[in-house]
C-alpha cells in the first residue's frame, strides 16, 4: 500500500485510513486504487468480518485533489464499499466534502463529527456529483432533502446530517472513531458473517425490488444459510448457554448471483 492509504487489520477489523493529512486527505487516483485493492482484500479474507474507513485528521477528506483538472478524480471505486461483502462503516471525524461525502454514502453505516463541513458541491464547479451519490443520497435522506443538497452544493453540519437520517450517529470529532471500531468489533464478535453479508446485500437491492421478491429472497436466503457451517450453531449454543463460535465461510458460502450480479441463484 501506498502512504496514501494506511490499511490495518486487527481482532477481525480492517481499518483504512485515507492518509494525505496536509492536503485534508483530498482524494487522488492513486488513493482510488490503493483504497479499491484494500476494499477487494476486506471482501475475501474471511477473517476480516468489518471494515472501518476513515482519514487521518484533521478531515476525513477534503474532496478531490484540484491539482488534478476538476472531473479526473473519480470517486467510483472498484469494488464500492457497499458492495464489499462486509459491512464497511464511515469513521467521518472531519469534513467530507464532494467525492469525500460520495465515499461516505457508501458505506452502510456513517458516524459523523458534528462540527465539521459537509456537503455535495461540485454543481458550483461546473460538474454533477459522482460516486453514486445520485443514487444513494435519496435513498438516505429523501428526494426532496437529496435534492436540496445536489442541486444548491451547499453545506451543512453533522447535526444537520444526523437529523437528516444521514448520519447513524453525530459525536464530537475525537469520538468518531472509537464509535465506528465499537460497532465494527459489535458485528465482528456477535453476528454470524454470512447473513450479515446477505442481509447487507440484500438491503441495497432490495429498495429496487418488490415486496413478494424481497419476502421470496428473505426465505430462499434462510434457507441457504440453514444448510450453511453455521446454520445450526445459533440454536446449540442457546441450548447449550453459551456464546455461538461462528466458523463459516463468506466466500466459500455465498450463493452464486445472476449475470448481472442482483438476485441470488439459490438452485
């Protein structure tokens, strides 16, 4: 990894930490690659079971680095947080602006300092928000407040992105973090990973979805992790009162999807 990217895996949590502090960790192609070749890693290595993106501070990151001709930093990366088969939360312990609040959408949860600058601004630099940021802002906060902050560019606090639905959680920015490893460590020792992957899966495409497919793929996906390494450990250990030792396996475990990656292949 490069020195724009810090990666650290510890106790089954993947931290990465966008690293260009000067600049307020202003988002470059380099970053792009080194933060996608991390986010594959997180997606495959089973024992990595959450994953925690962050900046070191003061920000979280700045935007795109406008040393770069505005529109060569792309905030699409490959793959994208939420399609990474762990949940991957937002450490946002400073502003995120432009491609740095596109990457926060990302996520699946965000925790946000309260004090810092958010926003979508690059409609004042004569170029429209990337990132999905199209599709996931209305998902978050509603049309009409995705519409409020796409089409202004203006900014806002993290209290306002709490009360928004866009923020899980707005702290002080020194608290952020501690905040994201609390629940990233929460998943990583309690909840089974393979419905946790399937549920985070499901949740992104489901809006999509109708309510008799989503209801259809709830009780094909049960029953696939039924049959799973784990699908019987819930119950012996509640008979057996003790915690359950969840050894199953995401990547040799997950159900084959159809071609265009969306709806599980179960048969």
């Amino acid at each position: 990894m490069s020195s724009e990217l810090h990666v650290d895996v510890s106790a089954g949590i993947a931290v990465l930490t966008l690293n260009r502090p000067a600049q307020q960790n202003a988002f470059t192609p380099t970053m792009a690659a080194e933060l996608g070749a991390a986010l594959r890693r997180c997606d495959v290595e089973d024992a990595i079971r959450a994953v925690v993106i962050t900046g070191t501070p003061p920000a979280f990151c700045a935007g795109a680095d406008l040393s770069s001709r505005v529109g060569d930093v792309s905030a699409t990366i490959e793959p994208a947080p939420w399609r990474v088969r762990k949940p991957v939360i937002a450490a946002v312990n400073g502003h995120a602006v432009g491609i740095g609040l596109a990457l926060a959408l990302q996520c699946d949860l965000r925790y946000m300092a309260r004090d810092a600058v958010y926003g979508l601004n690059q409609i004042r630099r004569g170029v429209l928000a990337d990132g999905y940021s199209h599709w996931t802002l209305p998902r978050l906060v509603g049309m009409a407040n995705a519409a409020d902050i796409m089409l202004t560019g203006r900014t806002f606090d993290g209290d306002e992105a709490k009360a928004m639905g866009l923020a899980n959680g707005c702290l002080p920015g020194g608290e952020v973090l501690p905040m994201a490893l609390a629940v990233a460590h929460d998943i990583a020792n309690g909840s089974a990973p393979l419905p946790v992957a399937m549920s985070k899966r499901l949740l992104w495409e489901g809006l999509g979805m109708s309510p008799t497919m989503v209801g259809q793929l709830e009780s094909d996906l049960n029953e696939h992790v039924g049959k799973s390494i784990d699908g019987g450990e819930a119950m012996a250990a509640f008979k057996e009162r003790r915690q359950p030792q969840w050894t199953g396996s995401v990547s040799e475990e997950w159900p084959a999807w159809d071609d265009k990656g969306e709806r599980p292949s179960l048969d």
